[in-house]
C-alpha cells in the first residue's frame, strides 16, 4: 500500500472517529453508483462535474424540455398556443437528432 493511502485511510478514520461526517447529506445510506462506461474514460470526471453543478448536456437538456412540452401539449386548449408549443416541439425533436447523429458520426471508427 502507498504511504500516501495509509495517510489518507488514517485521516479517514480519525474523522469518523470524530463524527466530522454525521449528518451529512446521504449518510449511513449505501453510496449510489453511476455506471460511466458508456463514457470514454477522459470524459468521465468532466461529466460527473458538470452534472455536480446542475448542467445537463444539450440532449438531456433536450430531453427534459421534451418532457415539459409534452405535459403542456396535453393540457393545452388554446389552438394558437397549442400551434406555437408543437413549432417548438418539432424543432427540439429535430436538434435532437441532429446531435444524436452527430454523436453516432464520431463514435464511428
């Protein structure tokens, strides 16, 4: 084992020790893992800081307002309202693909 490991693991268990993680979010509830290897490896800690501070990548993005328009396409009664809510709709749908395809062009050998 690193030196630097057992430094770590011992400042580790003097902070448990201590109660410095009591009543921090999540605790004493089994770690929820994300399975990044879909992801290139150099892009993984990237995505896993861009997704801490609350940013999406635009076809999640895409997708959420997907979502949301689809909810207020149902409730809509408005045929104008209801025009401008599928205009948008049609255009996200075709960002999306045009970032799907994109995406599936450079995955390519």
């Amino acid at each position: 084992m690193d030196p630097l490991d057992k430094v770590a693991e011992q400042r580790l268990a003097e902070a448990i020790a201590a109660g410095e993680f009591d009543g921090l979010p999540g605790f004493g509830r089994p770690l929820e893992l994300e399975d990044l290897s879909q992801l290139e490896p150099e892009l993984r800690a990237a995505y896993l800081l861009l997704k801490g501070s609350g940013v999406l990548p635009e076809e999640l993005a895409i997708r959420k307002e997907l979502v949301t328009l689809g909810d207020l396409l149902q409730a809509c009664r408005d045929t104008g309202e209801r025009a401008t809510l599928e205009e948008r709709r049609r255009a996200l749908l075709l960002r999306r693909d045009i970032l799907l395809e994109q995406r599936r062009r450079s995955a390519r050998p």
